[in-house]
C-alpha cells in the first residue's frame, strides 16, 4: 500500500515537472537567439560579454537557457530603456519651463 502511495507521489511530480517544462522550455542556441531578436554570432557575443545568461549544458555540447531567463533580460532592458527615455523627456521639459 505504501508502495502505491509512492508511485502517486511520483506521478505526480512528474506532472507538474512536465507542466513546468512546457511553461518554461530549454531553448537551444538558434531558440534562444531568435527569442532574443539576435543573430547567432550577437547572441553568442552577448552570453560571452555577460549580458545573456549562461546556458546550462545538458550534454556536453549541448547548450540550452530557459525561456524566462531570455525574457528576463529582455524585459530588464526595456524598463532600461523605458527609464532613460522618460528621464530624458523630463530633461527636456524642465529645460523648456525653466527658458
């Protein structure tokens, strides 16, 4: 009976491992590229300059980064973005207040 109550306990939390791979696939590199709108070459740059997340390796020469983690990055860099552009739009106005 024990034994039974395992093997639920173990489907279940393969059900939910399943549910959360397909909510937060392993992307290869051209996956990953294309989700962060680079070219290869740019990508590969990017993950070297630190500005890409590592990739996790699930064979030796095999790469793979998490979708989340692209959009991470992404979405960090367009609150940046959003940022510098609102600081420079309250720049200019408060020069054209102040003439």
């Amino acid at each position: 009976m024990a034994h039974q109550a395992h093997a639920k306990l173990t489907e279940a939390e393969k059900v939910r491992q399943m549910r959360h791979a397909t909510d937060d696939p392993l992307l290869t590199p051209m996956e990953a590229a294309a989700e962060a709108g680079r070219a290869m070459s740019t990508f590969w740059r990017d993950v070297k300059l630190g500005t890409m997340p590592q990739p996790v390796y699930i064979l030796p020469r095999a790469p793979r980064w998490r979708r989340s983690w692209i959009r991470a990055v992404i979405d960090a860099r367009c609150r940046a973005i959003a940022a510098a552009e609102d600081a420079a739009r309250a720049a200019c106005f408060s020069e054209n207040q102040a003439a």
